[in-house]
C-alpha cells in the first residue's frame, strides 16, 4: 500500500483498508534491544531513554521500594497497538494504576470485540474517506461500522451493567473490562481494559466526557433516565489514596495532557486540600514529543514540578523526560524492562482496595484537619501575601 | 529581573516575586497591529494567523451566519495574562461558549481576588522555590499561600452555594462567578469566570478532576459528605445541545488538549451517538505549537477531523492552523478582531438556555431513535464490517 | 484563494498564481506594536519576545556600548516577504553584517528583478504544481521561470564582474549588489542584497554550495573556465576580525542553521584557533522553532554557548531565545526597534574595512602565536587529558 | 552520574567527567529489532521508521537499481557515538557518497585520535564547566584540551599535506583520512572520516567554514600565507556528476540543515543551471525532529520537493520522513539493515572516480547548451512571466 497518495481519486473503500491489520505487540524481554539500549544510547534523546529504562528497572522495580507506580496515557496508542505493551506490564505487576484519555480505552474495545484496524498513511484524502465511511487516526484506517458497533455495545453493556448512580471511572471500567472477558472469553490476552479487570489495575480517565464511552453514557442519561454518572470526586479521592498509601511513588507518563496533569495532582491534593504533605513523586519518567519551550504542562519538566510540590525536591535524579514518539520509546522501553531482572511483581490489585484506602485518606484528613484547622481569616497566617489592588 | 541565573543561589523570596505583576491586557483594536497582519504576514505562519483572523471577522461573525462559536482554552493563559483578552470577546458577544482546562479558571480565581501573580524566568532552581514557597508556571512566579488562600475560597463558596447534588461545570462555574461578583463588586472585568457569569457565557470543563477547583470539590464529599459533583453527562448533552441549535459553527482553539477533544466531539455524538447528524464545523480555527506530525489530537488537522464527521468536508477552505504560541498569537488576534467592522454581536447568554437546548436534544434524539432503531444485531446490517478473530 | 484543497485536480496554473503578490513589509515603529509587547507580553514566549526587544534597545543600541551586531539569517524570511524589516535596520545602522543562508539572498534577486512571488497555501498537490512549472516554498508560490531568469541574471553578472578568483563572499554579494542598483536603479529600496551594498553591511553566506547563487558559480567554473570561487578562509577571518574589532558583540539569531553555526564560531575562532580570547559574546538574542530538547546546534541554549566561550559567562541575562516562527517575531520585533529611542546608529560600514580589520586580526594573531607558542608535543602540557585506547 | 542538578555548585571538573566514555556503537544486524520494527512499529512515527527500514532494503539495496545512495548528517552525532552506524554502513557499500557537517567530522577525529568523550547531562551548570575547562555539547562532555590537541593535530596535517591551492572538501577529508591512518592504525574502524577513506566515500561538507576544521584552514591561509582552500564549486559539481551518473538516486538524510539542502541541490543544479533534466531522486528518506508545520527546508517534505524537481513526482510512495531523534531512530534503522537480505554491495569508491565523472558532467553540459543556447533575452521565451513593477 502507498503510504502517500496526494491528489489521488478513485481510491476505493477497499484499498484504504488493504494495509495489515493492526495488532496488540507484545514485548518479549530481547537482549539485543537491552544490550543497545545500554550501549548503543549514549547521548541525547537515546541516553535520556536509557536512563528512563534503568531509573524503572534499577529503582522503581527494586523489592524493596515496594513502589506504587502509576501509568498515564495520552495519544493514540491502542490504535497504534500499543496496548500489548501496557497488558504485558500489568500481566507482571509492573503498573498499579493507569491514567488514560477515554479514548485509548474506547478504542481498545475494538481489539477486544475483535474488529479489525489497518496501518495506512496519513497522506490520504480526508474527503474521500469520509464519503467512503472510513475513519482515520493520523495513519490508522478502519471502517465507521467499527465505531457504530462498538457504541452498540458500550450501550447494551451500560444497560446490562445496571449500574445507577455516581461511579468512580475505576468502577466503570472495571465492569467493563469484567462483562468483555464473559463475552469474549479469552480478551483479557488482548484488551488493556479486559487485562485490567484481570488483573486488578484500576483505570482512570482524567476527562471522562470526551470519548465516546463517555458519550454513551450521557446518551444513557439523556435517553433512558439512567442516572449512571461518573463521579470525578471519586476519582480524585482514590488516586489520592493510592498515592497516600504508596511506599514509594513513581510514574511513567506517556504524553502528557490531562492524564500527566490528573496523576501529578495527586500530591498537591494532598498538602495543599487535605493537609497531608507526602513529599512529592519519588520517580518521574515521561516519554512525550512536545518540549518544554512552549511553556505547556504536558512539556513542563520534573524540576518545574518540584515548586509545587508535584515531585520530591531530593529526587531530581531520579526523573527523567525522553523526548520522543511513544511509539518507537514505549516498546523499547517495555523489551528493555521485561528483560531486565526485576520483571515480575506482585499485584497490588488496587481496584480491590479502593474503599479501604479511601477510609484511610478520610481518617488522615480528619486527623489533619483537628491538628491544624483552617484559619478563621487566612491573611492573619499569611503576613507575607501580596494583595495589589 | 534577570531573566536567567542558573546555578545561583542565596536569591530570596522577595527577589523571585519581584517581577512586575501580570495584569489582563485587553485589545484595544488597533489599526497598526489589522496593517501588520494584513500588508505583513504574508506567508508561513503568519499567514496562517492572518488567514484566521479574516476567516473570524470576515466568515464567523457576519450576522447572517450568526455563528455559534465555541473557544476552547488549553496551556496556561490566565497566568500569562490573557484573560483579559477572553473577557473582551465575551463582553463583546464574540464567544457563546467556552471549554477550558481547569487549572485556567483556578487560576484566574487569583486574579478575581486581587492576588497577584509575578513575571519572572523559566530559568531559576526549583529547588529554591520549593523551599521558599514559590510557585512557578513556566515563567510565572507567585507565593503558594495565592494557592491555599484561593482553595479555601472555593471551599467556603462551596458550603455557601448550597449545591447539593449532580451539575454541569457550566452550572458551577455560573455560580462561582455570581458569588464572585458578589464578594468582589467589579471583578467581572478582571476575571474571566466573573465576566462568563456576567455574559451569560457557559464554561465547561473538560477534566473536571484535574485542577484545585475539582480537587476542592472532592475534599467537600469526602469531608462533607457533601452530595455536589460534576455530572459529566450534563456537560456533553449541553455542549452537543448548543452546537444542535447552532445555525453555523465555528471555534477558536486555543492550544489543543482535552479542551479541543471535548469541542469536537459535539459532531460525532450528534451523528454517531443520536442519529442526528449535523454536518460537521463550519469554522475551525486553532493556534497550537503542537504539530501534525507527532499524530496526537492537540496537533490533528482539521482535515483529519474531517472523516471523522467532526469537520463539514466542504468548508476546508473556512479551517486554518496557525503554529505559534497562544501568548503572542491570540493577543495579536484579538487586536485584529476588536478593530474589525462586525466586533459586537448580541449575546447567545447560552448559561440560560442550557435546559431548553437540552429538551430539544432529547427530542429530536428520540425521533430519530424512533426512525432509525438500533439493529437487533447490528453484524446483520454491517456485511462489509471485518471480523479477523 | 482556498488555501487548503486536498485532492483537488485541474487547477491551473493560473489559479495556483492568483494569491496577492508579496511584498516587503516595511516597520514603521507602531506605538500600539511598543503597547502591546511591553504591556501584553508578560509571560512565555510572549515574554522571551519582550525580553529580546528590551536587550536590543535598551542595552545592544547603547550609544555607549557601540554594539558591533551581527544579524543570522535561515528560513525562507525573504520569499515570506521579510525582506523589508532587514531593509529598515541596515539603513537605520542597526544591523553591522549579516550572515544568511544562500537561499534568502537568492530568493531576494526575484524582488530586485521585479519578479513576483504569491502567496498561496501550503496545501496543494506538488505534482500538479510541477507538472504546472509552479514552484513552492512551503505557502510561497510562483513559476519556475523566476528561477530560470534569475540564474540568468547570476551568470551574466558573473561575467560582467570579471572577477576570476577566490573571494569573501561578502565582496561577492557586494558587488552583486552594486551591479543591481546599477540595473535596476532605486531596487535598494527593496532588495535585501542592494541595500546591503549601498549601506555597506557585509553579507556572508555560511554554505556558499547549496543555494543557486553558487551553484551557478560553480556553472561558470565549469564551463566557462572561470577561476572565480567563493573562499571561506576569508569568510571566516573577516568574519573573526570584525568580532575582534568590536567594542562590544551581539547579535540577532533569525533561526537557527549553519549562519548561527558560523556567527557563533568566531569567538573560538579567536581563542582556540589564533589565542585571542575575546570573552564571548555580549548579546545574544534568538528568535527560533527548533527547541532545546532535541539537542541540536539550532535550538542549543546559550547557557550551553558559555561552556564553549561563544557567549560571556557573566551575561547570561543578556541573552534570550525567543520560540515563535520568525515570520510572526521578527516583524513585531522590528516595529518596536524602530519606534525606540536609539533607532538609528551611525553606519559601521565594514564592507570597506575588510582589509583593515584582517590585517589587525593577523597581527594581534601573530602576537599572540610569538608570546603563547603550540607545544612541541603537546600531551606534555596536558596532564589530565584522557587517553582512552 | 546523576543526571540532573540545577543549582549545584563545586562540582569538580572530575566528576563532571565521570561518566561512562562513549564508544562508537556498531550495529550487528539484531533479529529481535528487525522483528520489533516489522511487527511492533505499525503507526505513527513508528511505522514511518519502519518503512524507512524498509525502502532502504527492499528498494534502494535491490542489486538490479544500483542506487547511488547519498548520505547526510547533521546534528551531533558523531558525539553521540553513532559513527560506528556510518562506519558499518560504508563498510558494507551502502553509502556512496556523504554530506555532513563539519562538527561531525571535527568530533570524530576525538575518536580517531583516541581522545574521550564523557555521557553527561544536559542540566548542568554552564558557567561552572567554562570555569573547570569542560566543553559541552547538549549531554556530551569533554575537557577543552579535546578540541586544542585536535586543532594543533589538524594545523600538523595541513601542513604535512603540502596541499597549497584550491580543493574540494571530499579532497580534503580524502587526504585527512589517509594521514589518520598512518599515524593510528587501525582507526578506520572507529573513526568516519578515516573509513571513509579507507571505503572510497568521499564526504563533503556544505557549510565548510563552520567547523574547527575550516577555521584552522583559514589559520593556515592567514598565519602561513597558505594558498589551501576549499572550492565549493568543485563540491557542487563533484556531487552533481554522481547524481548524474547515478542509475537511481536516493538519499538518507539525518536531521536536516544545509546538507540536506546541498544534497537536494544536485538535481536543479542539472535541470535549472546545466539543462540537464535527470529527473528527481528516486528515493527519499529522513530522519529529523524538525516539523513540517515550520515550513523551514529542514521540515520539508519529500512532497514539497516534488515542485522543484528534487524529487521524482512518481515516487512518492518511495519517500518518507520519521519524526524522530536520529540518536533513536539511527541505531534502530543500521541493526534493520545490517540483519537484511542485501545488506552488502560492491563500494563504487566514488572518491576516485571524481575527475572522470566532472568530465562526463562537463561534457554533458555543453552538448545540452549546444542544443539548447540561453536566450539573447529571456523574457523572450517566457511570455507568461509576471513583472510586478
């Protein structure tokens, strides 16, 4: 298939979804990937790799640091078929939560329902294929039929689910990941969201209307006067439970965007709402393609969130940004850590323990909250603050 | 201010805030500024930004087309000072509706409360901060009592509000800048959230969780047992409600992120998810500094929307990237778009038409529920849908 | 004109021409420009922008500091119709010499040839455009035979110059221009490359091979025999005598690419080649979309500059890197040059002073090989060299 | 090594030097990459590595095509230990002829010398390197005595050479390579420009004055009364003749910069100045950071090219550009095309066949304006051209 097609016409339907079909890899530990990314990424973007590499598998992975690692991602990567990665390292306890955009998790529903996505090109006429029913994401192609049949779905599922008040995400998701392992047994192998269920992992989505799982749930809300609903507040109480429970903490963020930015806002919530300073992130990886020039937060650096007390001033070390495309770092990344020593845990299963962890987060802001209680006038504590008009 | 000391030590506090203050700078229209970017920027981006200035003031806001348009706000422009660019355009009725992130509208709390936020350097030891009780928005510097003050203040508006159960952000963010007004005679012309409420302009949040703002409304649950929560159904059938009802739509993005996300998802919910398809955006104007070819949505062409349903395939032409940081980019803009001939319409005030707009989504939703029923099994009328399991 | 037609097919050439003619954009000194940065650009790159502004008039434009200025040219800034802003500063004395990639010189000959480029779009099917005999540079558009007249043009003023050596580029490209305001009389209004000679600014070209100047030097060498050749022995000596000679350095970075390459090459040309250390450069302001995260010469720091002795250690607060497209910076940068204080310096002319200032650097160099002489073996006077094999 | 450490002071020139020597890393041809990039590269700019990989073996490797495959490098990569990819890839006959930057030639005499670069970081404090004497390129470190040795072994070799008029630079680096390895034996195995010499390929450096190596020539010219200089113009028709004698042409071009330019260059130089049309490269490959969205030269795409006859409207198919740090994206595409099918093929030693190839283009040259003479005045023959004035 020509991966670049300027001006073409006439191109059917068919030949837009000749390419292969897109399917989950999965990392197999390969010394020689290992071997060069120890030897062969010296300098530049390849050693800030290699650092992420080795500061997970040297540090977050030691027994001993017994580090709650959280995932976060942003980007196309289930359609790009990373999802092999990330059920490889929740299959080995290497990821206690996950953060993703709704859209990774609504388009791993097509590889779980076994539909079928095709590599393309992103040179391709968006005109023709929006007459022609073909939905692309930059250069993956794949039938609008796949979005009606997996919106189908999600909504029988939300019926069937009976699920009729404020949810967590985690609790959301982990329903579904539950109900695709009943109807297609097996896809726990080769679904993020069914792995998950599986494996205990909850997942959160930082914005949780904008994918179409959250858009059929409005439609259930609108339609059907279901009162299904997704809490945010649950969300952010759980994250922040787990963070406050964690020995050590330490991410891996791919991206950035409202995952990167709902993950670090965990240790603020912390100290600056509920009055329990934790120290920061004790490991920060990020592999992204925007740059700390434009000033965004999914480009900000590690040293950027020590002022807010996002990462642990001590650790500066300990944290790392690779600047480039997760879809050639992540894998990598992923060969490199299942061949390294430490590539097996055990489970958290932190989906199981999301109400006791949340009681522990009560009890800890309660306690706070007597020791030291919020000022009746908060200037009369904070002489130094500047007031200007 | 030296605007880089690496390595330096011993600076104070005092010295890290003694940037002059950022105040919203609001355009003024000037005519120099429509010559330069008429007769000046003839090509590359600046030709970009001039197409998307002409394409607002010359196509969005001709009061034939009465152009619902949506902006959406990613990458932090209040702290920047911008927030008196957005104000102008909501004053001025050139915006009906606006998505942001969160962090935008916390921040912008500061200003509404006269706190004052600092110019400063990119280039400083964070370390120092930390231990100084600075914080740092890339180049933004301000005491972190500015974030402690600002939180309990959203937490004493809460219990005040009363609210009690599921809303909209629209709804929350409304109230907000009703209690703002009212503690803060005058600040709807320094803040954006004030001047929304004042305007009658709608805000939604995308990722309700991932600023103070969220994060003080779930400590109000957890600690409260209070009921409030964002339902983020209410925000995607309002938002999809506004752009069912649009005679034209049109919108300004500004960077990229979840904000752009949940804009453009309005399109396929109405075709995908309700049966009612709209055809697509009409406009579609962003300025990023993100880039096509990394693949992710903040940097998706407007081409690429197209197959999705998100961009009518016809108006490619009326949809423009400019690559530039919204700091200098949107400033510039909104010089070019006050000093234009149509630089005041009448307002949408859409805040109140938020349960009209959703009943007629409803209804219609539901006719074409009634024409159009859900196949039984939907395989049976997808034949060329691909199966490869 | 559309300026995005993806797929589109039987535009004519003519259509592909019909965008506005561009022309160069003259500053004039806005004080709404001055307003706007000084007032409106408070925080990010708008905030670099500002700062670069202030180094350049507050501090490089000293009467006091008799700033020798280079300005560094890459990016298609005179086909984007840039041209005029370096008009305005070398006839305001506010730029000393320039060093540009071949490219912008070249696309320059079309103005001064009274050729005309378009604007257009950079969505366009290039096969078409070459089947056409369009040419495009990214959005620039126009037919191939402004390519075929201008070589022309080279070749025959090649022969009329008669020179048939090596040369500086700088004497080339000065009596290019000489031979054009001959020709086209009053075309140092708009020709980059005419104003230079009548103002007596130097222009050099870092890579005299790869633009279509040289290369039809190297026409005339090969086919007509001709002994003319661009020697960059002498680039680089002029180049190092005119730092030498200045009171004070700064200079204007448009881009990146080997001419900020070569500019900042001059200082280690004197230190580490000739034993004169000058201390660095004093000023240093870029304007840039490449960033520091790739690691690349074009987005490097001058932080990293300092290590290298090309910037002043103790000057890090005179240097600024402004990230923006310079199509958008550099027109703004130059209207508040022009409406400032100092807009206008006594003319350096060092066209003239070449030989001058080289016999001054060889001298100084001579000293300083009699006073320091190269070790006769020199490990001997490194102990701590590493030797690894 | 910590990597990291804003603000740190009296870190000591030994400790900056501390980290692990960087070695010339040589692909080995790994089953498990090429596994990885076949079946785990499948979008985004993973697939565009990946069919970069694959049309440099499938196509332009194929025996039967006998492409004269250019080579062009810029950014710091010799630095960053990717000589030993060149040095395998010219070893096997893979690159016919190279472009480069003169850095990356000047660092690889460090290795060719037996001198040790350091893995570092790129948060360092710059100020206190300059003061310990450590040079710094992005996260490479090195003592300053690195670049005095290679500078005085340079001046040696230029006067040793005895060469004393004008040369092309793939003279120059020819005659480099053999002094090297006189005085090491053996370092063509770890040092480019010595294999070079020992394979036959010549390398060219577009912007000759730009490296300590051109700066010691102009030393020579101006301290010694040499009469050695670099002729672009023999650079440009030396690689103008391979191209045109080239059965197919493609290129791999590493970052962008002006050897992209000049190798791109070749084939207008032969339809625009010589009249000689051969008809655009067949193949297109690149590796770069930069973004098309910049519109600089260094961004474009292989499309835009297209318009200018650089290259072949047919192939687009055959071109590609992966957005990716050559430090990642090159090691991978070496152990790609080591562990393929043609990974060997016959050298064409094209730097002894200069002389005979310029004729060949001379001579090709003349019979083309024979045939066709330039015009006594242009605008005769070009009714269509536009003069604006």
């Amino acid at each position: 298939m020509p991966h670049r097609a300027p001006g073409s016409t006439g191109k059917s339907r068919q030949q837009h979804l000749s390419g292969k079909p897109i399917r989950y890899y999965r990392p197999r530990g390969s010394a020689d990937i290992h071997h060069l990314i120890d030897e062969g990424f010296q300098a530049f973007n390849a050693a800030r790799l290699g650092e992420a590499c080795r500061i997970f598998t040297d540090k977050m992975l030691l027994p001993e640091h017994d580090t709650t690692i959280g995932l976060t991602i942003a980007g196309a990567l289930t359609p790009a078929g990373l999802g092999g990665c990330i059920v490889e390292l929740m299959e080995r306890g290497l990821v206690d939560f996950i953060i993703s955009t709704g859209a990774n998790l609504y388009h791993d529903l097509h590889y779980a329902l076994n539909f079928t996505l095709h590599r393309g090109s992103p040179f391709v006429d968006d005109v023709e294929l929006y007459e022609e029913g073909v939905i692309r994401i930059y250069d993956v192609l794949f039938p609008s039929t796949v979005l009606l049949e997996t919106d189908l779905y999600v909504r029988e599922f939300l019926v069937r689910s009976g699920m009729n008040g404020p949810v967590s995400t985690a609790e959301l998701h982990y329903a579904l990941g539950r109900d695709l392992m009943t109807r297609q047994p097996g896809c726990e192998t080769y679904s993020v969201v069914a792995a998950a269920a599986a494996a205990g992992v909850p997942i959160y989505t930082s914005s949780p209307g904008d994918s179409s799982i959250g858009m059929n749930i409005a439609y259930h809300e609108l339609m059907n006067d279901s009162r299904l609903m997704i809490d945010p507040n649950k969300d952010v109480n759980e994250v922040c439970a787990f963070i406050l429970a964690g020995k050590k903490n330490g991410c891996v963020i791919l991206g950035g965007g409202s995952p990167k930015n709902f993950y670090l806002q965990g240790q603020p919530t912390l100290w600056e709402v509920y009055g329990i300073p934790k120290g920061g992130n004790d490991y920060f990886i990020q592999i992204t393609t925007d740059s700390v020039v434009w000033g965004g937060l999914s480009g900000a650096t590690p040293a950027e969130a020590v002022s807010w007390g996002k990462v642990n001033p001590g650790v500066l070390p300990d944290t790392v940004v690779a600047y480039c495309d997760s879809t050639i770092a992540f894998p990598l990344f992923c060969e490199y850590v299942v061949g390294s020593e430490h590539n097996r845990r055990p489970r958290k299963e932190l989906v199981h323990k999301r109400d006791e962890l949340m009681a522990r987060l009560r009890h800890e802001a309660r306690g706070a909250r007597r020791d030291h209680p919020a000022p009746a006038e908060a200037a009369d504590t904070m002489p130094d603050l500047e007031r200007h008009r």
